[in-house]
C-alpha cells in the first residue's frame, strides 16, 4: 500500500530550520513533546533529524556550553548522531517497516527533495498487526 494514506502533512508536524539555534530546537521539541525533529532548510528541503541526544552530547562535548548560551549555536553545529533518510512520496508500506526499527517517523519528501511531512512509526506499526490479523482470519 501506497504511504500517502499514512502521512502526517508538514503543515501538522512540527520541524525546525537548519538555521533554528540550539535553544530554538529545545523549546519546540519540549512544547511538542517530540524526542526528535525534522530539519528542513530554506528551500524546505529534508536535510535531517534532530534528537534530544544530540543536544545532549553537544552539551555534554562542549565545556563552553549552557543552558544559559545555546541559543548561540547553529543548528548546523549539532553533530546528528543518527541518519534518517527519507523516503519519496511514491513508496510502498512494505518499504518502512526497517526503518520503523530505529525511528519514531520516516520522513518524506516529493519529487524535488522537498519535505511534505512524516509517517509515524505508531501508523507503520498498526498497518503491520491489521495485516497480520487479515492473514490469520483467511
């Protein structure tokens, strides 16, 4: 099945700006409840995600850093520790059950690149058990 049935729209998930600071990101991912967050860039393409882990081994990496000062800090100059790659719009459920392992959402992007919104690991996983329960009831 075609993931569009699934996805999240960008206009109903909070992401932040390659260009968002430290403190910036921080404060979305708290109000959102989000233990990462796409990052997208001025062209509104998908450019990565950010995790809490990340802010936290920058802080921890960093002995000029604070909570006080990271809204000095560029986006750009978080190490991501994790690589999520994005899927196109066109592809198949099928294809997204590897990288539900290790994400709470695969990004998606269109044609161009460009970030149009997410697919929860929560919707991947309960496509998998409705198919699961169709196989055993036939």
């Amino acid at each position: 099945m075609n993931i569009a049935f699934f996805l999240l729209p960008k206009e109903k998930v909070a992401y932040v700006a390659d260009t968002d600071t430290m403190r910036q990101a921080l404060e979305k991912m708290e109000y959102h409840s989000y233990s990462a967050i796409p990052i997208i860039n001025k062209h509104g393409n998908y450019v990565g995600t950010l995790t809490e882990g990340d802010l936290l081994w920058k802080l921890k990496n960093d002995p000029n850093l604070n909570f006080q000062n990271m809204h000095k800090i560029p986006l750009i100059e978080v190490k991501k520790n994790r690589i999520n790659l994005p899927v196109h719009i066109n592809a198949e459920m099928e294809d997204m059950l590897g990288l539900a392992v290790s994400q709470n959402f695969v990004p998606v992007v269109d044609d161009q690149q460009v970030f149009i919104g997410i697919i929860r690991r929560q919707d991947i996983i309960e496509y998998f058990k409705s198919m699961n329960i169709k196989k055993t009831t036939n």
